[in-house]
C-alpha cells in the first residue's frame, strides 16, 4: 500500500505558521475579552440593584453612591455628539462640592438637545443650592478621538471626551476621580440615558473568537491539502 508524502514546502510552512498561530491566538485574546465583559455587565448589574452606599475613599467604579453637597452651576460641561433616539445633543456634567469635603465631584445630569444650531448651545442653567444625589460611579476610558483640542476654553464648555483625565485638567478645584451618573429620579436631571457599562458585548466577542478559530481550521486543512497536492504534482 503507497502512502503519499506530505511535502508543503519551507515558504508554505513558514507562510502557515505565521497565519495560523495569528488566528489561534486572536481567538484566544477574543474568548478572555468576552469572559471579561460578562464579569464587568454581572458586576454592573448587581450593584444597580442595590441601595446607595455614602460616596467615600472604597468607593470604586459601578458602585452605586449617594453624594450630599451643592452644585457649581458656572463650571460645566457639556460631552459633544451624544445621540438620543436619533437627535443629536450633550451630556451635561455638573459640579457639586462634597459636604464637608473641599472635593468636587462632576454628575453627569443627563442629556439635553443640541438645538437648530451649534452655535448656540443649550440652557443647562443651575442654581448653586444644596443636592443629594443618588447614583453610578462612572469612569469612562479616553476613546477614539479625531481632534488634539478636546475641550473649548469657554464655560460652559464642550468636550469631545468624557474621560475624567482630560476633564479634570479644566479644574482649579480638587476633584473626584469618578464621575457620578445621576438617577432620572434626581429633581436636577435632564433626559435620563441608560447607562451602557461595555461598548461591545460578551456575546459579540464570542462571535469574533468563532471567526477567528474558524480561520484557523480553514488554514490547516489548506496547508494539509496543498502539502500532499504539492507532493502528487
């Protein structure tokens, strides 16, 4: 009984090799992202379920929070390009001073419309009176961002980010290192958006892994076709 050779050639092999270990291991890299963001939507969602806890030094992000003090209505800022059922607006964060504290901390109000121009923003008018705020403790990452000039010099200004690292850089003042997403139940907010802990879900990072070790077998099975092809020709 002959048996063929399998014979693909160094190129081939090299060629193999280096596609797919690629494959394997962005499957692999998409399976540990996808266990990652199921740990972060199960600890979201367990913690929005539970009551406010006093905002302090343990605090950590998706906690859910309560904060007494008194907003700062003259220094804030509206987050650009916020789309709600289609319209076009801002996310408007609020300063209030931490009682007893010299420590603010921004609280995001919710959304408002952009307007029939940009030129014109929106009222986000406040009176600096007392508050108690009730919600999430948010701590965006930076993102993709097309322009170096992020933020306008203006109060109130409009950023292009909502990440604390760049927003915090426009206050004299001491500030949390966390933003606070208020209730819809708080007398202050605007429309009220729900909060979205991941940009892509587990499920989606399953769906790439699957691509990806799919990719993987298409190329072994080519390189054992082409290797005993190569060796009958």
């Amino acid at each position: 009984m002959r048996f063929k050779k399998f014979n693909p050639g160094k190129k081939i092999t090299i060629f193999f090799i280096f596609f797919a270990t690629t494959f394997f291991l962005l499957g692999i890299w998409q399976v540990e992202r996808g266990h990652d963001k199921s740990k972060i939507i199960e600890e979201f969602n367990n913690n929005i379920k539970k009551n406010p806890s006093p905002l302090s030094e343990e605090s950590s992000k998706w906690d859910r929070v309560s904060v007494k003090g008194f907003w700062k209505g003259s220094k804030q800022i509206l987050i650009d390009n916020v789309i709600s059922s289609g319209v076009a607006g801002y996310k408007v964060l609020t300063p209030l001073k931490i009682n007893g504290t010299e420590t603010f901390i921004l609280v995001d109000r919710g959304w408002i419309s952009q307007g029939e121009s940009r030129n014109v923003l929106p009222n986000i008018e406040i009176q600096n009176e007392y508050a108690e705020v009730n919600g999430i403790l948010e701590d965006p990452e930076l993102g993709f961002v097309l322009s170096e000039n992020l933020v306008t010099s203006n109060w109130p200004k409009v950023s292009q980010t909502k990440n604390l690292e760049v927003l915090n850089k426009e206050f004299e003042e001491q500030m949390a290192p966390y933003i606070l997403v208020a209730d819809p139940t708080l007398k202050s907010s605007l429309a009220y958006m729900k909060i979205v802990p991941t940009n892509m879900t587990a499920e989606k990072h399953f769906g790439y892994a699957i691509q990806w070790f799919t990719m993987f077998i298409a190329i072994c099975l080519m390189y054992l076709w082409i290797g005993f092809k190569k060796n009958e020709e």
